[in-house]
C-alpha cells in the first residue's frame, strides 16, 4: 500500500511540473494607410501637443553624399535632408503642391523662416538651402522630441528628432 501511495505521490508531482500552455499570440492588424480622400484633421492648441506624422526616418550614403528621409515605407519620402559638402549646405526638400511659398521650421528653442523654391531634379519637391552654421541646425538636432516644418497652404509636418537630422549636420560640418 505504501508502493502504491509512493507511485501515486510521483506521478502527480510529475504532472505538476508541467507548464500550462502558453496564451494564443495577440493578432497584429495593420493601421489604414491614410487616403488622399480624407482631409487631414484640424490641428489646434500647442504644437508641441500635436500628434507626429505618420513615418520613419532612414539614413544613407549615395554618390552624392548623405541624405536622411522622413515618410512612410512604400512611398516618396515626405521630408529629406541633403548634405551637400561642396558648397557646406543642407538642403531640406518637403513635399508640396504650392510654389514659392515659406517654410517656417519650429524647434522647442527656436524658429526660422526660409524661403522655399520649386527643387530643380523634382517638381513635387519645395527646397530651402540652410547653411551649415546656421543655429536653427542645431536646435533641430537637440530639440525636444519634435520639429515642426509649416507651409503656407499646405498641412504641417510634425517630425520626430531622431538622430539623422543630427548625423546629416555633423557630415555637412565634418
């Protein structure tokens, strides 16, 4: 009687080892991609407040040197920072439907109007060309959490300070 209460006890302390399985993975569904149909939402209040726009940034060398990219994957990007070390200059390109318009770039210690013309290799592109001394390139690296690009008839641009706008101003200075 006692082999078998032994046996017993075993074979339950065996079973309780056993891990209870684990929970079904949460299902991953993918945003909708914002449509051309839908009119953005009205901004209002502190921009600081304001949600980013949808996107990632991406580095990369090319033949012409660095340039960082902000928008979403799949698609042109919205925002681009071009260093150019010939003439010590960043270009900064934003997507656009208006001409000869102001961009108006907001930092959390600073902001700066620019002049912005029709880019020269992109029709769909507006450029203003800022030195590489310019403060406003700093307050854009080290601003807090966001930099704000406006324009005149066209929807804000509320972009994450992440470390490729200051990785395009350190190879535009080095």
């Amino acid at each position: 009687m006692y082999i078998r209460y032994l046996t017993l006890f075993a074979v339950l302390s065996l079973a309780a080892c056993v891990a209870p399985p684990s929970p079904p993975a949460p299902k991953i569904v993918a945003a909708p991609a914002p449509s051309a149909t839908t009119p953005p939402q009205q901004l209002t209040g502190d921009w600081n407040d304001w949600p980013f726009t949808p996107g990632n940034w991406t580095y990369r060398r090319d033949s012409r040197g660095s340039v960082a990219q902000f928008g979403m994957s799949g698609r042109n990007p919205m925002i681009s920072f071009r260093c150019d070390v010939e003439n010590r200059r960043i270009t900064l390109s934003r997507e656009a439907s208006a001409s000869g318009v102001r961009l108006v770039i907001r930092t959390s210690s600073m902001t700066k109007t620019l002049a912005a013309t029709a880019s020269a290799t992109n029709s769909a592109y507006l450029t203003a060309n800022i030195t590489t001394t310019d403060p406003i390139l700093d307050a854009m690296a080290f601003s807090r959490g966001r930099v704000l690009l406006e324009m005149e008839g066209q929807h804000p641009v509320i972009l994450p300070s992440w470390a490729e706008i200051a990785r395009i101003v350190e190879d535009c200075r080095g």
